[in-house]
C-alpha cells in the first residue's frame, strides 16, 4: 500500500515555456501532499503544501506565481512551473500523507526537469 | 524556524561495521521523526521511524534512538552491507499543529565497502 507516483518521470523544455507535473496517490486518499525540488547532492527542500481543496502553502522564498499549485481531489496535485528558466532545472518530488494520519509521508518517484 | 542539522555528510565503512548517523532538531514540539533511504535518481525510501513517546526502535539491523531532551536522534545500522550504499535523510516533523511537514537534515552519504 501507500504507492505514489509522479508524471512525467523526465521532461525536458525550452526556457519560457510551463510544465506540468502530476503526483497522485494511487491506493490512498490524502487531504495533504507536499512538493519538494532537489538539486544534485542536496537535501530536499520543501516548495509548499498542497491542501485538497484549498490553497497552497508555499515556504518562504518560493514564488507562488511561478510556481503554481492546484489539488483537485484527494488523489491528484499538480505543480505547474511557469516561464521555465534553466536554474528551474531540478528534481521534484511530491510525498504525500495517508488520508487517516498526517504523519508518515510516501514519496512518488520524482521528475527531471532540465530547462534549455 | 525549525531546523534539523545531521552529521556526518559522508560515512564510508567497511562491509559488516557498523554505521551511526545523527541528527538534532531545533522545534521542540517535534514529535515524530524518520529516516529515509535515498539511492542516486530515485525515491527517497522510507526505512524506520519514531515518535516522541518512544526512545528506541528496532527493526533486523536497523535501530533509532530518540532522545527528547537533548533534542537529538540517530539512526544506527549494523552488520553493514554494500547494498546499504546510499544518502541516507533524517527528517522532524510536528503533525498535529503543522499538517506533518517535514523538516529534512542536509543528507549522509554512506559508502560500505566490500
């Protein structure tokens, strides 16, 4: 149980243009997931809060505009980086909670990102 | 703001030692922390994890130990094999007050060799 995956697995996209990452939690529910970028031989660092519903929260310093999120049901959140830049080029990762705890988080398997 | 520090960044044992990773947490209202496994363009993997109301856990060769008032936490493994090799991230988290976000400490990257 508590499988989540990611789509695209890669994507690779001229500067300017917005992409779309999909994280879905395929055997639970979860009312909160999260969205985390990665750079090579880095930590994760959390982007924001997805709350099914409800706005997102984003952590200081990341652009809200830039980096839009939308959590439709309780299966599906969606990051959409707009006007992409190379320094956009990263790994993100969603992780997501099961729908009855808040605590223990899955992570999907993560999306490359590289910005030409 | 809340803050996880972990130590060593990179750890390399022989095949069979031991290996100790450690963290400290700033927030004192942490109350649950795990510890993922994180091998090169993959998942990070959930290994083990405690809550603030316990002191150790243990699972085959894995073991955490907490200790609240020193706000500090490791993660020990034993018997160490290759297979072992990744980054390894000990995370805080403060569920009830904070929708469980994690706070991730900056990453051990552990090498056993054969």
């Amino acid at each position: 149980g508590a499988v989540v995956s990611q789509h695209p697995s890669w994507v690779i996209c001229k500067s300017g243009t917005s992409v779309k990452i999909e994280c879905r939690s395929l055997d639970f529910q979860a009312t909160t997931m999260f969205w985390y970028r990665q750079f090579p031989k880095q930590s994760l660092m959390l982007m924001a809060t997805s709350n099914e519903g409800s706005k997102a929260t984003y952590e200081q310093g990341v652009e809200k505009d830039k980096f839009l999120i939308n959590h439709a049901s309780l299966t599906l959140s969606t990051l959409t980086v707009t006007s992409a830049h190379p320094e956009d080029s990263s790994f993100y990762i969603c992780s997501a909670g099961p729908y009855l705890s808040t605590d223990t988080q899955y992570f999907g398997p993560g999306t490359r990102l590289t910005v030409l | 703001g809340e803050n996880v520090e972990q130590h060593p960044s990179t750890l390399s044992v022989q095949e069979g030692d031991s290996a100790v990773i450690k963290c400290t947490y700033s927030d004192s209202a942490s109350n649950y922390f795990p510890w993922y496994k994180q091998e090169l363009g993959k998942r990070p993997q959930l290994i083990i994890d405690i809550r603030s109301n316990v002191g150790e856990k243990k699972d085959q060769r894995i073991a955490v130990t907490l200790n609240k008032t020193a706000k500090h936490f490791s993660l020990h493994i034993t018997e160490t094999q290759p297979e072992d090799s990744a980054v390894y991230f000990c995370a805080a988290s403060r569920p009830s007050s904070n929708t469980g976000k994690l706070i991730f400490g900056q990453g051990t990257t552990l090498q056993v060799k054969p």
